[in-house]
C-alpha cells in the first residue's frame, strides 16, 4: 500500500469525498423517482446496454468529484477510461454510478458503489469505501481505514444522520446467489443447497447493492456471484463493485473471497490480494459474515 497521510489529513479528504457523495446521490434520487427505466441506444465499457439513468447519474458524479481538488481521477463502470481531475491529486475513485439500474422498472432498490485508492486503482491502495441505497430511504454506508465497522447514514429528508455502525456476526442466516443455477458448477451447488438445507433464507433481488446491505444489517450471511460455463470469470467487476465491498465486508469484520474450481484442486484467494489487467475485468466473488465464507472455502 501506499504511505499514508497523517490521519488527520486522510479524515479531512475522506470528509470533502462523502460530503460530494452526499450531496450527489440526492441529485440521483430525484433523477430515479422521475425515471421509469428508459433504455438509450448506447453500451458501456463493457457491452452492457445503457439506461437514461446510468448517464445522468455518471455525468452528476463527474461533476461533483471534479470539484474537489485532492481526487487526482475518477473511472466510472460506464466510462472505458479514466479521466484526470486534477494532476496534483492523492485518490483515484473507482464507481458504479447506478448498480441494478435494470431492476428500477420493477420498482426495486437500486445504488451507487464507491472504492477510494490513494495513488493507482489497486485494492492495497483502498483507504475507504462507499455504498448508497436507493429505496424507501437514501441510505449510505460508509468505511474508511480509520474506523472499525461499516457506518450507516440515512437521509431524513433534511440532512444525513448516522443511524448505527454496522458489524457482522461470525454467522449469518441469509443465502444471496446470483448466476443462472443451470451454469453453476457442482460444488457450488452442492454448497448453497446445503446452506437451504440447514435453514438459510434466499434473500436475492438481482442487485448487489441492496443485497449487500441486507446481509450487513442481518448481520451475517453469504452473497455469492461464482464462475459459471458462460461466465467462467465472473461478472461482477473488481474495482467499481468487487473490490469497494471486499473493503466494505472486511471492515465488518467479515470476509470476501474469489474461488475457481478446477478439476483438481479448488483455489481460494482473498479478493484484496487479486490485481486486475483491465479497468473492467471481473472476477467471481463471495462476501460474507466468516462462518459461511470458511465453509464455502473448504
């Protein structure tokens, strides 16, 4: 990892970055609650078809971290590079602006996700990072290197208020899976079949924003988006959704993890420890309170 600042600085910049958060995921809200999932004729960085509100929400964040002067660059998921701010500044913010956009013609919660590096877009480089939920509420959970815990801000109408730091426990009830079942491998489905088995509830919305937070919440439980025959390196991308949970988990006192099944051995590797080649490559992912991470693991 890079040397840090003194912890006072670090705080102050971290301050100045979740203030812009703040303020920016109100903006977004206004443009979800206007919204009924309009689809443009444009795709992302990586192939996926755009909807008016991924682009209204990426253009609101470009313009609020470009008003800070410590953001050095931004890469957003909708964006196939990064883009400078300014040359003489400390952090990198990797972003997915709107996360589960296509779930919002069905009314569903949907988020921003945030991964903050001092210097290069590395997970050893993570100082802090964020989520919002777009539901009843806005709500924000928030973890830096300066605190233990995930702490959870939500919006009352007038300004954000800290509502409770949350932790996980060793073990969880909830089972959270993503891929389609029929591409799964056989010990992955072995795995999650004996997690049913033995009393755990399918709490799964197709977003992993909310889904995340559920389980943080609950306090413990297992979200997993494994390799499967059509997506052999996952689908959920490192440094604008894996990576910024990964840091999220781990400061919750959980664990997250990548696991590829070959056919003779199964290879574990903690998410944080992975590099990426690409601004935009994936991985298989599982995130979870560590009782159910141990077990997946084995």
């Amino acid at each position: 990892m890079v040397e840090l600042h003194t912890n006072a600085t670090l705080e102050k910049d971290l301050d100045s970055i979740f203030t812009s958060i703040q303020e920016a995921s109100l903006k977004i809200y206004t443009i979800l609650q206007k919204s009924l999932g309009e689809y443009t004729q444009n795709t992302n960085a990586t192939g996926d078809t755009q909807l008016q509100a991924d682009v209204q929400a990426d253009l609101i964040l470009q313009e609020a971290f470009k008003n800070i002067p410590c953001v050095q660059q931004i890469c957003s998921e909708e964006q196939e590079k990064s883009i400078l701010l300014h040359k003489e500044g400390l952090y990198s913010i990797a972003y997915d602006p709107l996360d589960g956009s296509s779930l919002m013609g069905a009314n569903l919660s949907v988020g921003s996700i945030f991964g903050i590096y001092q210097g290069d877009f590395l997970p050893q480089n993570l100082v802090a990072s964020a989520y919002v939920v777009y539901g009843m509420v806005v709500g924000i959970g928030f973890a830096s290197l300066l605190k233990e815990g995930v702490e959870y801000f939500a919006y009352d109408g007038k300004e954000f208020h800290l509502q409770k730091c949350l932790r996980l426990l060793e073990k969880g009830k909830l089972n959270a899976t993503g891929g389609t079942q029929k591409n799964w491998d056989k010990a992955h489905k072995e795995n999650i079949e004996s997690l049913f088995n033995a009393g755990y509830r399918l709490r799964y919305s197709g977003g992993m924003v909310p889904d995340l937070h559920h389980i943080l919440v609950k306090g413990g439980g297992l979200f997993s988006y494994p390799a499967t025959s059509d997506a052999p390196k996952g689908k959920l991308r490192m440094l604008f959704e894996v990576f910024p949970f990964a840091f999220i988990f781990k400061r919750a006192g959980g664990k997250a993890v990548s696991i590829q099944q070959t056919q003779e051995e199964k290879i574990v590797t903690p998410l944080l420890t992975l590099t990426p080649k690409h601004l935009h490559d994936t991985t298989p992912c599982f995130f979870g309170s560590n009782w159910e991470i141990d077990f997946v693991s084995k």
